[in-house]
C-alpha cells in the first residue's frame, strides 16, 4: 500500500477568501474520490490552529501500488484540480511512502 501526504499553504489573501478557497480545494480534492478509480482512500482536512504559520490543508491518500498513484497523478480530474491549486498555494510538501503495518495492530 502507497500512501501520498500532501500538504497546502496558500498565498496571501483576505482571511474571507481564504476560508474561501479552502473550502473549495477540500471539496475539490475529496470528489476525486468518485472519479478515480485507483484511489483507495482520500481525505483532506483542513487546519485549524495556528493558521497563520501552518499549512492551510492536508490531502491523505492511499493506494495499491505505485503505479496507481502515478495513475492518479496523470489522470485528467487530477490534473484540473492542480491547477486550480497552483492558482492559489505558495507552497506544498508531499511525502509518498509504503505504508507499513505495526506488530499486534
């Protein structure tokens, strides 16, 4: 199992517009869920203490392979919602990994 860890800080705006457009991504990202196949399992949240030095959100994703992420990263819904995200973020850090099961868990 791969799991994709990205998280999301947004340029500067209005704190209106921000909750804005946070909003909007999460809606965004989390419809992914039904248009992907290969997705196993994505969830977004978004930050709620602290916000102005932390990130704004966080994609949580999982998938069988490397090859189904690399599926989700080229699929065209994907790709409509990253450039939606480079509209809007200032920076983001991704972290992809093999999930790993912890002994007696």
């Amino acid at each position: 199992m791969i799991t994709h860890i990205v998280l999301f800080k947004l340029m500067e705006m209005p704190d209106s517009e921000r909750r804005s457009v946070r909003l909007e991504l999460k809606q965004k990202l989390e419809a992914l869920r039904d248009k992907i196949p290969v997705v196993v399992q994505l969830d977004v949240a978004l930050n709620t203490l602290h916000e102005e030095k932390n990130y704004d959100l966080m994609l949580y994703s999982r998938f069988e392979t490397a090859d189904d992420l690399e599926a989700y990263r080229v699929h065209p819904a994907h790709q409509e919602v990253v450039a939606r995200i480079a509209q809007v973020a200032a920076a983001r850090a991704p972290i992809d990994f093999e999930s790993f099961q912890t002994p007696g868990l």
